[in-house]
C-alpha cells in the first residue's frame, strides 16, 4: 500500500521511500523506512499529514503516492 | 580566515572567536541571539536569496544567527548558508527544542560529526514541562559528550549559564566507524566538517576540493538517525498528554472544510489592515501629504534652480516621470507602507505556524499549475508587489517552479498599487460585470498555469513541511522580520525603479513613448474596441501599473469597455520595475520571451472577450465561453496527463 491510500488515525510503518533525496531528508525528520508513524490528517486529493510523537510532517498528495507503507492498525 | 565564495563578508576582528547559533527551525535561535547581542546587530543579506544574516558582537567575539535548518547539505539556500557558516565557526551554540528532541538531535549529531566545538542549549523546556515530558540531561550530556544547558529562552531562563560555559564548548562523541573514515581523508581535507559532507555526496564541498563527492549519505544518515534515536530513548521520559486546544485548530487548518473559512477570515482581516487602513489612511498621508505635498516641490526647488523643468535633465530629474520625484514618491510613500504591512502579516503568519498550514491546505489547488504549497510566499506578496514576489520566488524549490511562478505573478497577479485603482473602477459596475472580470483573471491564471505545467519540461518538486506547534507569534520578533525584509527589499528595488523612471524619461524626452502610443492605437481601437487614447493608457501602465488603470476613469467607457481595459491592464506587463527584475532573475533571453508572452496574452484575451461579446451580444456568452475554456482545459489535461517519472527505485506506484 502506498502512503496516499491511509486513512486518518491509521498507524503504519514506512517502507520504501522513492526517492533519495526525499529518503534523506525524511531521515533526518526521522520518519525513515523501518519507522512506525500514525496518519494524522489526510487533506482530501491533498497532502497526508503523518505524525511521529511530537512532530507533525505534512507530504505533497504526489509524493504520497511513491511512498510505501504497511498498516498496523 | 577560510574564506567560502558563496557568502557575505562579515568583518570579523583576527582575534576573535565566531559563534554560530545554529539550530532547527522555530526553536528560538533569535531569541538567543537578541538576548545574547543586545542592540548592535548587523543584517547582511546573502547574494541571490533573500535571507538575511544577523551578526553582533558579544565581548570580544562575534555571534551569528542561521537560518533554521533540519541538517546541513545542499538541499536549499538556508542549508547552504547555514552549512558554510558553521563549517567556518569557532563554536556552535546548538539551540535545541526539548519538544522535538528526536527531530533536532540529528542535526546537533551531525554538527558533532564535524569536529567544531559545541555547547547545547535545550531550549523550550516549559512547553516540554507542560506535556508532562522529562529529559534526563546530565545522561544526554554524557551521551553527547558536549555541555548541555536547561533553558527558556522567553524567560530568560539559563542564559547566565550559557554565557557561563559558552568557553567549556567542546568537541562530542563520534561514531567509530565515521571515526576513523574521517580521518582516512584527513590527509587530503584538513577540514573535518568539510570531510564529512563530502563523505555525504555534498556536491558543492566536494568541488571546492576537486574531490568527487561521496556515496554514502545514505548509510551515514541512518546510522546518525539509529544514534541519535537510542540517545533519545535514554533520556526522556514521556507523560501522557491529550490534545490541546493549539493541535485541535493546527488540523482544522488544514482541513479545507474548516480551513478554507479559516483562510478567507485572516484573508479578510488582511484586507481591513492593508487595503484599507495600510492603502487608504497611510499611503495618503505619505504619498500624497508628505511626499507630493512636501517632498516634490522641495526637490523641485532645488533642482529648478540649475535645470528648468521642462529642460532634458530637468524632466529626466523631477518632470512627470522623474528619477527625483516620482521614483522616490512611488517607493517611500507608496510601495514602502505596503510592503512593511505585507510583510507584518506575514511575519505574523510565519511566527504563529500558520503559514505551513496554509501551504498544507493550498497544496493541492497550487500542485495543478505546477507548483506546491510553499508558492502561497510569494503569491501573497505578489499582491503587495509584483517586483517583491518575483524576487521571493527564490524560496521555491526548482527553476521550473521559479519559472511559472514569475510567468503567472507577471501575468495574472495584480499588486496592491493597481488593486486600489481597480476597486475604484469596480464599484461603478454591475455584479455580472464584476464576476466577468473575476472570473476572466482567476480562468486565465488557472489555464495558463495548467498548461504550463503540462508542456514545461522538468519535474517540481512537492510538498515536504514539518507543521510547528501553533504559538501566539511574538511583537519582537515579528517587527524585527518585517523591518530587516523590507528594508532589504528597498535597498534592491530602488535601483530598479529609478532605471525605470530613467528611462521612461529617455523615451519621453526623445518623442518616442508618443509614438508607441501611436503604434499601439490599431490595436486598441479594432481589436480591443477602446477609443484611441485607451493606447495612453496601457504605455503608462507599463510605467507605474496604477497609473494605467487610473487612466480609464477619464475616458469615458461604458461598462462592457471598462471591463476590457480592466482585464487587459491586469495582464498586461507589469511595471518597469518588474520588468527589469524578470530579466535580473531570469535569462536575458527568458526575460524576453516571458515579456512579449505577458504582453501578447494580454491583448489576445482582452480582445478575444471584446470579439465573443460582440459576437454572441451579451455578457453571459462572454462568461459561459470563458467556463468552457477553463473546462476544457482541465479536461485535457486530465486526458492527456504526462505520465509521472518512475524515479522509483523499485517501488509501485498506485494509479
Ligand atoms: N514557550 C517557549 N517559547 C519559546 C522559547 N524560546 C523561543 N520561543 C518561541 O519560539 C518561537 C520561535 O523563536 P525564534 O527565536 O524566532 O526561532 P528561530 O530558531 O530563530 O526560528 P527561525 O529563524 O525561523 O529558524 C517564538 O515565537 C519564540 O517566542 C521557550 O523557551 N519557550
Ligand atoms: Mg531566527
């Protein structure tokens, strides 16, 4: 599944990013592949905002969409 | 001293030390950096971006503020700047926000990594406090290996004793593996900072040493990532939390059933502030009773006593169009409140975590003509200054964004000096007359983005924004911003307007701006259906946009005429001014292309609406003609949608 697919309050974990320079900044925002976010808001046809304790990230609707993820709950 | 090309230069005494704030965004680095310098303060300005550096002196050394950055690379203008500046300090004071501990460490890991004396101030300790968050901060210095300081920098909390150990600033703990792969450079980069991001692929490092730049970003990242997560989950204890009444509004922000009212609300606000207290009571006072009352027959005086006006320098110097008159009046006492009210709100914005919401929200609208979110910058300021915005199109993330977005600001965005003209002329129309040329301007912008972001080549880039904490934005620090951008902004607009006046006032006193208005008259008489003075009309928009527009009460239109000068004046160029930064900013030769395009749409619609509505006799033809344009338009592009690059390495995309 990818990223723009979630559903607001879905906890997923991330598990391909496409892009490499994307990967590196969402390292350093800690948001990595491997890493367990909860979708916090999903603007409609727009960004997905995730969240990982205190920080909130919001991600273009496009670069949702090359982003994998796997649902936990 | 190193000196890197890409910056300023800031004197700095040989035997002092620089002290470099650095930090991630909104963790309260100019509130150190305010507290720590007190009132003798520089700002330079980078060349080619539109940030501004602070600097000041604290005893014997020299402190600098950064931009706020997430890490050090070449990823944007503010890493760079950051990056050349902290590879060159002397000692980092880290500024870290307690809340976000796992986002800011990894930047203070990497400043680790590159070997400069640190201390750490762990900032925002209330707020983490409130969320019931603890942090164990003798264990994050140990584990750092650099002094770690409690502060609170709104309260002044700690700063004695960071002053205090600001000298016991020392080198931290390194990762062994990056250790020893460091020093196997060392040989051919002195500089371990500078090792270390050319080991991270930095390519403008890496050329600065004529070494290729390295592979390993990737496992790099990760493995600072690993440390600086394993450091966190040593030494913070969470509480439980619900959500405040800040996170509750920060999603309905962004949410357009909540944050679209939200938006038009501020947006109304916005209006009341700068359109008609900003534009009507201040630009009065210092436009018309201070700079044309007082000013100009001050200068006039002057300069009348060795030049007669109507003499070539006399009106080059203070005629109609003068370097003296009109280019000072228009920038002080017109365009200098408004940019000063745009950029308090702004400001205001930006300090309370509003902005990145709105670019959240106007994400999806701004991602069909080619842009994202962050675009929303220079779009509203495009409505204080066509010339302000185009400069602030820097902020955006690749030369395809910069291009359509200068094309649209030139094309479709109106500025605030024609905007007052505009809601004069409006107010005498119907209301099918007024959504005519709301709906012609806003179809035009739509359709030309659109397209342009179907046929240029390029990739832009998308939305990637950490969404702060909302907070009550702070007097200080929103009057500092404002004062620091918009003077900076007059110190780069004004050459361009006074060669503007300049050379309006070369073609005025060489007869030719009469025979452009002659040139043009064809046009605007057959195909526009405007009286021949109309052509004035569009040569003085060209000077200052305003005066176009308020060239149209004298001429006696009817209303259907009134509309067509309206939208053809909208499109038309803008002024000299940004004219001259279109090219500044621009290739010479994109500059011209962009120009002539301007000009050409401007009387292909304006026209084009003139011809449909004689055709078809009413307004409503025009209207529903212009709804299946902007439709069609959209269809086709949704049929013929470019197929998205697969820069992909080996990941699926969903359709
Ligand atoms: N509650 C609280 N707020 C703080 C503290 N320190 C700073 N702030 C607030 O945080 C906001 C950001 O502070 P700035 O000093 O502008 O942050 P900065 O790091 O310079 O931000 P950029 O220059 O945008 O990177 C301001 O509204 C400050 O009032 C603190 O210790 N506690
Ligand atoms: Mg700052």
């Amino acid at each position: 599944m990818n990223l723009d697919k979630c559903k607001k309050g879905h906890k997923i974990r991330i598990t391909g990013i496409g892009n490499s320079d994307i990967r590196a900044q969402a390292i350093r925002f800690g948001i990595s592949e491997g890493e367990i976010v909860c979708c916090a808001e999903v603007v409609p046809a727009g960004p997905v905002v995730v969240q990982k304790n205190n920080q909130e990230i919001a991600i273009g609707r496009r670069l949702a969409r090359q982003i994998a993820v796997e649902l936990i709950s | 001293m190193h000196c890197h090309d890409s910056g300023v230069k800031i004197n700095i005494p040989p035997d002092s030390r620089k002290i470099v704030l650095a930090g991630n965004p909104n963790v309260g680095k100019s509130v150190f950096f305010n507290a720590l310098t007190g009132l003798y303060v520089d700002v330079s300005n980078y060349p080619g971006t539109t940030l501004e550096i602070s600097h000041g002196r604290y005893g014997n050394d020299v402190i600098i503020d950064t931009p706020g950055v997430y890490g050090i690379s070449s990823f944007n203008d503010e890493e760079r700047i950051a990056r050349d500046i902290i590879l060159d300090a002397d000692v980092v004071v880290d500024i870290v926000d307690a809340v976000h501990l796992e986002r800011d460490l990894f930047l203070t890991q990497q400043i680790i990594d590159t070997g400069v004396p640190m201390v750490v101030a762990l900032n925002m300790l209330d707020e983490a406090g409130k969320q019931g968050r603890k942090i164990d901060i003798d264990l994050l210095e140990d584990l750092l290996g650099v002094p770690v300081i409690p502060t609170v920098a709104v309260k002044q909390m700690g700063m004695d004793e960071l002053k205090e150990k600001i000298c016991c600033a020392r080198s931290g703990h390194i990762d062994i593996g990056l250790h020893s792969k460091l020093h196997e450079l060392h040989d051919r980069v002195a500089n371990q900072g500078e090792a270390l991001l050319i080991l991270e692929g930095d390519p403008v490092v890496a050329e600065r040493h004529g070494i290729a730049p390295g592979s390993e970003r990737e496992e790099i990242y990760l493995n600072r990532r690993a440390r600086v997560n394993d450091i966190v989950g040593h030494v913070v204890s969470e509480g439980s939390k619900g959500l405040g009444f800040g996170s509750i509004l920060g999603r309905m922000m962004i949410q357009p059933v909540t944050g679209i009212p939200i938006l038009l609300f501020c947006l109304y606000l916005m209006y009341k502030f700068i359109g008609v207290f900003i534009a009507g009571d201040i630009v009065g006072f210092t436009e018309e009773t201070l700079m044309q009352g007082k000013y100009e027959p001050f200068v006039r005086s002057i300069v009348g006593r060795y030049f007669s006006e109507s003499s070539v320098p006399g009106s080059i110097l203070i005629g109609e169009f003068g370097v003296l008159t009109m280019t000072v009046t228009y920038i002080l006492g017109l365009l200098l409140p408004l940019v000063l009210g745009f950029y308090l709100v702004l400001s205001a914005f930006e300090d309370s975590g509003y902005l990145p919401r709105i670019a959240a929200l106007t994400d999806r609208a701004l991602s069909g003509i080619g842009l994202n979110g962050r675009a929303v910058i220079p779009i509203i300021l495009g409505f204080g200054c066509v010339t302000l915005a185009t400069i602030v199109t820097r902020v955006l993330g690749s030369e395809r964004e910069r291009r359509i977005a200068v094309f649209l600001l030139a094309l479709a965005i109106p500025c605030s000096a024609q905007l007052a003209v505009i809601a004069g002329l409006i107010t005498s129309l119907n209301g099918t007359l007024v959504a005519l040329y709301v709906i012609s301007i806003l179809t035009v912008l739509i359709v030309t983005g659109t397209l342009l972001n179907r046929f240029l080549p390029g990739e832009s880039t998308d939305l990637l924004i950490d969404l702060p904490p909302l907070r009550l934005p702070r007097i200080e620090n929103v009057l500092k911003k404002t004062i620091t951008k918009s003077y900076h902004f007059v110190l780069e607009a004004t050459p361009l307007f006074a060669g503007g006046a300049l050379l309006i006032g070369i073609l005025q006193v060489t007869g030719l701006l009469e025979m452009l208005q002659r040139l043009l008259q064809p046009v605007t008489v057959g195909w526009l259906g405007m009286p021949k003075e109309s052509a004035t009309i569009f040569i003085m928009g060209f000077v200052r946009r305003d005066f176009g527009a308020a060239g149209l009460y004298n001429l006696g239109l009817n209303d259907f005429q009134t509309v067509i000068g309206l939208v053809t004046i909208t499109l038309f160029v803008p002024c000299i001014a940004s004219t001259l930064i279109i090219f500044k900013e621009r290739s010479r030769r994109e500059g011209f292309i962009m120009w002539s395009g301007v000009l050409f749409l401007a009387f292909l619609i304006g026209g084009s609406l003139n011809q449909v509505y004689r055709a078809t006799g009413s307004v409503y033809g025009v209207i529903i003609g212009l709804i299946s344009v902007l439709l069609a338009t959209l269809l086709l592009t949704k049929i013929f949608v470019r197929k998205p690059k697969l820069t992909s390495e080996g990941i699926n995309y969903g359709r």
